[in-house]
C-alpha cells in the first residue's frame, strides 16, 4: 500500500519565515541531502565504510558518511572522541574522498558533551528522558499564544486529513514537550559557546522514548526548537514498532511508511513555517538492518524530493565478529571466545540496551556448541541474512550489545583486526553498501 502523498516536495505553505532572527541559520555547515551514520567501535573500519560511499557514488548516490560514537560507547572501549576524527581524517586523505564527512557526538547531553567539543562538527542531542516532564502552565499557555496558527483547523500538504485542534490540545502537548524542547536549547547553546558560528550540525533525537510521535507532536516539537533558535538539520523522531539494534524492523510496515510520509511533510512545512533550516531533515536511529522498511523510505524520499539521514550503529562491529570468525584459526578462535564471554555477561550487556533487544535466551546455543563451530557455522548464524536458516537473531542482537568483551581484549583484538583485515574490510564495505546503502538509495 503507498502511504506517501504530495508531489516532489512542493508544498505552499501559506505562511511567512516565522523569525527574521532566523536569517543566521543561513550560516550553517550544511549537512548534504544524503547522509548515513556509521559505527566504528574499535576506529579501524574507516577505509572500509568510506569504500561503500564511494561504491554508492559511482552508482548515483552521493552519500556523505558521519562516524558516530557515543560517550556510553567510548567509555566501554575506553577510547577518546581523538581517535574517532583522527580514523576519518586519515581514510578520507588515504581514498582521496573530496565530498563532505562528519564526526558526530553521538547521544550526548550537557554533562555528557565537553569531551567532543574539540572533535565533533555534529551533535546529536537527545532529550529523550526530559519528554513528559510537564512544562509549567503558563509557558505552555505562552507557547500557544506565539504559535496561534496551531489552532482549529491546520492543514499540511502531503498529509490526506485536517487537524482539528483546540486550545487545550495544543497546551498538553506543548506541556509535554517543551521541558524536552527548552534542554535542547540549553545544550545547543552550551555547544554554540564554544564552536564557531554554523561550524556544526545540530540533530535533536526523540526516538528513545515509549511512544511515536504524532505528526502534530512534531509538528510542535519543530515549533518548539525553533522558539530556541536552534539550526535545526535533522531530527530522530520516535516511529511505531521496534528497532532493535542489528535485526530488522518489527512491526507494520504500512504504519511506518504512512508515519515516515507523514513527517516528511510536516517538515517540508516547518521549513518554510517557521524558518528552520532548508537542509532540515528526517533521521532514523538505529536504521542498521531494518530492511523490509527501505523500500517504503526510498518511496516516501523520492515522493517528497526529501532528505534523510539514517545511523547504523554497531552494524560494523558485527562484520567485525564475521571477518574474523571467516578467517578461520586464531580470528574463528576469538571470536567463539567472545560469544562465550557474552554469554557468561548477558545481563551486564543487555541491561543498558533492554528496551532495544528481545533476546528469546532459550535460542541462544551454549558456548560449548559455538565451540565446535566452523567458520561457516559462525558466520551463517551472526550474519543477518533472512533467508539462511541457520541465521539466530538472538545471537546477533547479544553480540551486537558484546563488545565490551571485545573491548576487554585489548590489543590482541585489535591485533586480530589488522591479521585478518582483508575479510574483515570485505565484510564491512559489502554489509554497508549492499545491505544498506543500495537499498535505501539506489533501486534494488
């Protein structure tokens, strides 16, 4: 069923910039049309991502790359936001890559973000847990009275129905949000005190939340950050259905492709509405693998002439685990040890993810099994491959949140990366060109 509607992303709104103030959003370091968040764990997989976005240009694609660690993730290896810049600069000299890329801070928030400040030129502040704080009366009845264009009927082209709105639903929503909406502020701001003006993206993510947003959610949301005056680029709203880390989408597919449709158009009509950013766009977190709804966000982007943005986290790590265990002897060998490592850990490892992972453990084969595996054994199981039937999601989304157990290996990990890095580059190139990139981007 196509859910999308609209016409090439030209919508006429009506309505006039909502802030000359706004007019400083033109200085912006300009995230491109197209863009992908890659994972690199260990900061050894550059070349190899970077390969893929070579891949996709050749073929029509123009994708830019922004590598993305968070602090949660830099903690466990032990690492610093120095090596995740130092990997991308030197694979973009070493491939001569001439488009743009980005560092991103990934996740981070006021307490969390100083140590990126020297590095990252992209910051994804997420204000997950600040929504559903109630913002105090009067500044939600404030909020409605700057933003009266919310009120009774409000039409957004691309979106088939009117919204009906009255007072008291626009002041519970913005109740709800703008504690979100005013932190995100706060953290822009902070960031801004210390960067050069428009040398940085800014994405605020809403997506770890319990519920999807509405599109007059986001469309209050937008509103809202506006009212902040952050140069808003892109925006991780929380979708219907489950994203789990490293397995496909769970859930209805036509329901996201209308809800994917839809907040494209509400953010063809916040661009113009209320001056934000023209680069403004649509971000999926945790996109890594969510291959049964690709074909509706490629439909949804070629429909609204729109831009996306989409992370796939820890996919690399993973290819990782496969390169090393299809290299057979001493990489086969650490990589069973990890599984086993894992395994003994399971409830360390999955505490922190345990609203992005269902781990059905009555799957999970002992470590004794994977033990007595080959390299094919290994590999059919861990790759997400849908058709192998050897293939165990369960052992993918543990190995997946696993490698703190890489991590506590230290140098002979890395040592084995390099030993067999022929496989384990083949691996990451073709997983994020063929997997993601050519799906998302190109037509299968």
């Amino acid at each position: 069923m196509d859910n999308c509607h609209g016409k090439n992303g030209l919508f006429n709104t009506g309505g006039e910039s909502y802030d000359a103030g706004h007019k400083a959003m033109g200085k912006l370091l300009k995230l491109e049309k197209y863009s992908i968040g890659v994972g690199d764990r260990f900061a050894h997989q550059a070349r190899a991502q970077l390969r893929a976005c070579i891949q996709a240009a050749a073929q029509g694609a123009d994708v830019v790359p922004v590598w993305n660690k968070s602090n949660r993730e830099h903690l466990i290896i032990g690492s610093e936001p120095a090596s995740t810049r130092a990997a991308a600069d030197e694979a973009v000299t070493d491939l001569g890559w001439h488009r743009p890329y980005h560092v991103d801070a990934d996740h981070i928030r006021q307490e969390t973000v100083g140590r990126f400040l020297e590095h990252a030129d992209f910051y994804t502040i997420d204000v997950a847990d600040w929504i559903g704080r109630p913002a105090d009366t009067a500044d939600a009845s404030a909020f409605v009275e700057r933003h009266k264009e919310l009120l009774g009927n409000v039409a957004i082209a691309g979106i088939d129905r009117i919204f009906h709105t009255s007072r008291a639903e626009i002041e519970a929503i913005a109740r709800k949000y703008l504690v979100a909406t005013a932190e995100a502020g706060k953290i822009y701001r902070h960031i801004a005190t210390h960067k050069a003006l428009g040398s940085f993206i800014t994405e605020v993510s809403m997506d770890e939340t319990d519920s999807p947003q509405t599109p007059l959610e986001l469309l209050v949301i937008l509103a809202a950050l506006a009212d902040e005056h952050i140069p808003l680029q892109t925006v991780a709203p929380k979708f219907s259905g489950r994203f789990n880390k490293g397995v496909d989408y769970v859930g209805d597919v036509g329901q996201f492709e209308k809800e994917f449709c839809e907040d494209l158009a509400v953010i063809a009509h916040v661009v113009h509405r209320y001056g934000l950013p023209e680069a403004l766009k649509l971000s999926v977190h945790s996109g890594s693998d969510k291959f049964s709804i690709y074909a509706p966000m490629r439909r949804g982007l070629a429909r609204f002439n729109a831009g996306l943005h989409v992370k796939t986290a820890g996919t690399t790590w993973l290819e990782e685990l496969i390169g090393l265990a299809e290299s057979g002897g001493e990489g086969l060998a650490l990589a069973q040890e990890i599984y086993a490592s894992a395994l003994d850990h399971i409830e360390e490892l999955c505490g922190p993810y345990a609203t992005v992972i269902d781990i059905d453990r009555s799957r999970l084969p002992s470590a004794s099994v994977v033990n007595g595996w080959g390299p094919e054994q290994y590999v059919s199981a861990l790759r997400h491959d849908q058709r192998n039937p050897a293939y165990n999601p369960n052992v993918r989304q543990l190995l997946h949140v696993g490698y703190k157990m890489a991590a506590k290996q230290g140098q002979r990990y890395l040592d084995a990366l390099k030993s067999c890095e022929a496989c384990v580059s083949r691996n990451v190139t073709t997983n994020l060109f063929e997997r993601h990139l050519r799906p998302i981007f190109l037509s299968t």
